[in-house]
C-alpha cells in the first residue's frame, strides 16, 4: 500500500499517466463519433475492433514509458538506496513498485472504459462479454509492458538510453517480429508449424489479438486446413496466458539480473 501511494502522489505531482490517459481519452471518442453511421445491432464488434487497432499504437509505447521512467526516478533521487539500504531487496523493491505501477496505471484505464461503456448504450447494442474481453485485451496488454519498462528503467543509467531502449522494443513487437516470420515462412511445414505457432504468439501484440477477436466471435476457426489446426494446437486464451508468464518472467528477472550487475560495477 505504501508503494501504491508514494506512486500515486508521483503521478498526481507529474504529467505523463494523465497525459497518456488523455490520449487514450481523445482515441476512443474520435473513434466513437467515426462509427455513428454504423449498425445498430453489428456496429459494436466493428467499434471495438477499430479502437483496439488504434489504441494498440500508443498503449505498449506509453506503458513502456511510464514502467521505465518511474524505476529511473527511484534512483535518480537517491530514494531507491534508501529502500534497499534500510528494508527491502530489490527482487522485493521490484516486486511492490511493479503492483503499484499496474494499480495506478489501470485504475483509471478502467475507470474510463466504464464511462465509455456509458457512451456507447446510446449508439449500439452492447453485447457485456465481447466488452469485457476488450477492457481485458487492453488491461493485460498494458500490463506486459509496464512490467517490459520497468525492466527498461531498472538497468538504463540515462533518460536518453531509456527513450532508446523503449522506442526499440516498440518497434521490435510492431515491425521486426513479423518481418522475421515473414521471411522464414515458406520454410513452415506440418513438422515445424508448432515452433512457427510458438514464435508467432511469442509477440504479446498478436496474442493479445487474437485472444480478442475469438474472444468476442469476430474470427472462427471453423473449415481450417490441417496445416492452420497443427497451428492452432491450443486456445487463444492459452497462448496469452502463456505468454504474459512468459514476458513477466523474462522482464522480471533481466531487471534483477542487470540491476545486479551494475552494483557490482
């Protein structure tokens, strides 16, 4: 709780959540007054969909920012010694500050898709599962690279490398992951389909997609080739699982290790 607090104050005092948030506001409103001339009945899945591809743009790149800048000010201001000198580790350290930060980011995300949920009964019918399995899709996906950018904060020593090695990662999950399957996939056959399927939802982005869109009865697996089934071996829901074990692990455990060697340095 005290973790929770001492971020909060920070976020209340800085200007970054709130103008992220601000962002994501201004995102789903002009998508909003963009689909007034759709269905009435079908309209919500095509809103839902479009928000999703254009809040995905901004959301890991902000989350990104914020997990990192907010480990770099811990130590910037000497207050990341202090801890660890007197009470914690910094596996604990690390641990707490990463459960503030998913707090105090995703507390207010909700807290504005519930008024958007507001927004939307006057223009569609709103079906509460395929909107649920949205805020869900949005809320784990900032989840991943909060914890992504608090492994960012904890082993850059500049404002200027965290820019670098956030704006890097971003670009890597957008472009470069695809760009690498792409170039390897006219060598994917039956034999080798399942570590192409585990390459490919490696990419919390494309995990994230595709849980939301089988999530909400937009894509169907139905009449698939028997290459597209080996590829599909398991539900969506299991490869996002998979997947956010996966990124929290590895981002956790680079903080640590990083963090280590350079107090050994």
């Amino acid at each position: 709780m005290h973790y929770i607090w001492k971020e909060w104050k920070e976020n209340l005092r800085g200007k970054g959540l709130w103008l992220s948030l601000s962002i994501i506001a201004l995102i789903s409103v002009s998508i909003l007054f963009r689909s007034t001339a759709l269905s009435f009945d079908k309209g919500f899945y095509v809103l839902l969909i479009n928000l999703f591809d254009s809040l995905i743009y901004f959301i890991p790149i902000l989350c990104l920012f914020i997990g990192a800048f907010s480990i770099f000010q811990e130590k910037e201001q000497k207050t990341l010694i202090m801890l660890l000198t007197k009470k914690d580790n910094y596996q604990s350290f690390l641990w707490k500050k990463s459960l503030a930060l998913y707090t105090i980011v995703l507390a207010p995300l909700l807290a504005w898709f519930f008024v958007y949920l507001a927004f939307l009964k006057f223009n569609f019918v709103i079906d509460g599962k395929g909107y649920l399995v949205f805020v869900l899709s949005i809320a784990l996906l900032a989840i991943v690279f909060l914890q992504m950018g608090a492994c960012i904060g904890s082993f850059c020593r500049s404002r200027m490398q965290i820019v670098g090695a956030a704006v890097f990662v971003w670009f890597y999950f957008f472009f470069m992951h695809d760009f690498i399957l792409l170039s390897v996939l006219p060598n994917v056959t039956a034999d080798n389909v399942i570590w192409f399927s585990l390459a490919y939802f490696l990419n919390p982005l494309e995990a994230v997609r595709m849980f939301l869109e089988t999530g909400m009865g937009v894509y169907s697996f139905g009449h698939m080739s028997r290459l597209l089934q080996a590829f599909m071996w398991t539900k969506p829901a299991y490869f996002l699982i998979g997947n956010l074990a996966f990124w929290l692990i590895v981002s956790y455990l680079t903080a640590i290790f990083f963090h280590r060697k350079e107090g050994n340095e």
